[in-house]
C-alpha cells in the first residue's frame, strides 16, 4: 500500500505508461484471421459462445481467434502490444493505452451503466459514506473503469484523491484483499460487484450514478480497422444482434453465461439486470464524456501527456 502523495502520483503514472506499452509477445495474425480479446463476462462472451460472430464472418473468408484478459487494462495492453485486433473494455483503459500509442481506435458503445459499478465497504465496515473514506485504503485494479469512479466519487465527497490510500490489485486478488481486511473498500465492476454484494453481502457506499457514466467501448488496433472496416461493420452488426436478443430474454442469456463464465446464475441475474444495452456509433456527447476522463487523469498527474479523444475515434456509421 502507498500513500498518494506527487511521488507516488507519477509512479503510478509511469507505471501505467509501462503498462500500455511494454515489450509483448506478438503473436502473427493468421491469414484471414481476427483476434478479438474478451474479459469473463460480458456482450463478447455471449458473441463467443453463441459462435454468431464466426458464422457472419464465413462468407468474407474470416476467421475467429478468441483472447481471454483479466481486465481492461490488460487487455489493451496485449492490443496496443499487436497480440489482438478487437476488444471491450470500460472508460479509464482507452484512455491510458491512447496516451502511450496511436495505435488504439474507438469503433462503438453501449450505453451507459452507471449501476453496474460501484464502490463497496465489508458488511460490517463502520464507514458509511465516501466521504469516509479520507485516510483508508481503496482497492481497485489500476487503470480501469473504477478508477474514474474512484475519482470522481472523492472528489463529490470533497475528499482529495490523495488522502487515500490506493492498493491496486486485479479483481480476483482484491476480493481476497477484501474479505480478509486488508483493504478499507473495493471500487469494482460488475459481476465482481454483484458477486461480492450476493455472497458475502457487501455493501455499497455509492454506484456511478449521479457520478460518471460507465460506458463500455468497443476498440480496434488502428491498422486493423482501417484496413478492415466490413469485418468492423461485421462485428458490430453481431454484437447488435446479441444485444437485441439479451433484451428480450435475459433469463436465457445468464443460463447461458453461468455455465461458461463459472459465475453463479443468482449473480449474473443482479449483473445483467444492471447492464445496459443498444450497441452504437460513438456520438459526439459519448466523446465529450470521454474527454472529461482524460482531463481528469491529466489533472492528476496520471496521464503523461494531454490527450485528445477523438482523434482515436472510428465512424463505423453503424
């Protein structure tokens, strides 16, 4: 655990510079191939399992190739490193792969979900607002969606983002770091967060309502997606149709995820429950809120360098 003071502050900065452009493996693309990166849970999993992605990329001669990431950041990282093409990921993540490559594209959104994130406090934990939190420790996986929560929760509260204490750890780690007390609270994402809040009855100090939006974006290695925009309109187009079909049946989409994520289905009802759906181009108000995550993190000292938005931004017009 670290104090945030401007040290620690650009440590973090350059640890996350490091992140999004470490030396990677890169494994070569296969001739008529993409490689799409997907996190347990989520639109991608559904588009995985249901092979609906596969079937309308046969007839362009493309084929599949599945990467399965812990987290966001991770997950860029590996794009920004050349090991992938496509991926889902939240708010923070893009942000910070932007700042260390132009390599990262936008390619569309889901709506925002601002219910399906939150900031959580043990059961029994005495703290009872963020304003609360001055002093303790926060647990949240570096980078991600939950860190401009984080943010913008202290900030609301009138609470210094330095006058906490961070532990960054992935989610799997922190719910461990949680359950035994090591850490104060959890920012964390659905169905991490609806996991924590069903089985070991967490509770919430504040979701993103009010707060920020929580959008999920849809992100391509630049290159990629310029050479390929009818596999980028391919993929879209599928994932609208997953989208659709949630929608009208969620009860059989968690029957379907349950198996193939491990995540219980009284979980994953809460999580989908919370999800928002409708797949579209990014609109200019999307952007606007995306810059405001990226100013944010320069503020802070959390970004190198000032970073503009929408020059990363793709018109699929789908």
């Amino acid at each position: 655990m670290t104090r945030l003071t401007r040290r620690t502050v650009l440590a973090g900065a350059a640890g996350l510079a490091a992140t999004f452009s470490a030396p990677a493996l890169r494994p070569a693309r296969a001739a008529g191939e993409v490689r799409v990166g997907f996190q347990k849970y989520g639109t991608l999993v559904l588009l995985k399992g249901r092979g609906i992605l596969e079937k309308k990329l046969e007839p362009l001669g493309i084929t599949v190739k599945w990467a399965e990431f812990a987290a966001g950041p991770q997950l860029l990282e590996a794009l920004n490193a050349g090991a992938i093409d496509i991926g889902q990921t939240g708010e923070a993540p893009p942000i910070f792969a932007q700042a260390a490559s132009d390599n990262l594209v936008y390619l569309a959104n889901e709506p925002p979900a601002p219910k399906g994130e939150a900031i959580l406090v043990p059961k029994d934990s005495p703290i009872t607002s963020v304003a609360e939190l001055k002093g303790k420790t926060v647990g949240l996986n570096k980078g991600s969606n939950v860190h401009f929560l984080l943010v913008k929760a202290l900030e609301k509260a009138g609470v210094p983002y330095s006058a906490i204490t961070t532990k960054f750890l992935p989610p799997a780690d922190a719910r461990a770091a949680f359950e035994k007390g090591a850490i104060d609270a959890w920012a964390i994402w659905d169905p991490f967060q609806a996991a924590a809040e069903v089985s070991i009855k967490a509770r919430t100090l504040t979701t993103a309502e009010g707060i920020v939006p929580n959008y999920q974006f849809y992100l391509g290695a630049r290159s990629f997606a310029q050479a390929n925009p009818k596999v980028i309109a391919t993929l879209i187009d599928a994932i609208r149709e997953i989208d659709d079909w949630i929608q009208k049946d969620p009860a059989a989409a968690v029957a379907e995820l349950a198996p193939s994520t491990g995540i219980p289905a009284p979980i994953l009802s809460v999580a989908v429950g919370r999800q928002s759906f409708g797949v579209a181009p990014l609109t200019d108000k999307v952007i606007a809120d995306q810059q405001l995550v990226a100013d944010t993190f320069f503020e802070l000292g959390l970004l190198p360098k000032k970073i503009v938005v929408a020059d990363a931004v793709i018109r699929t017009g789908g």
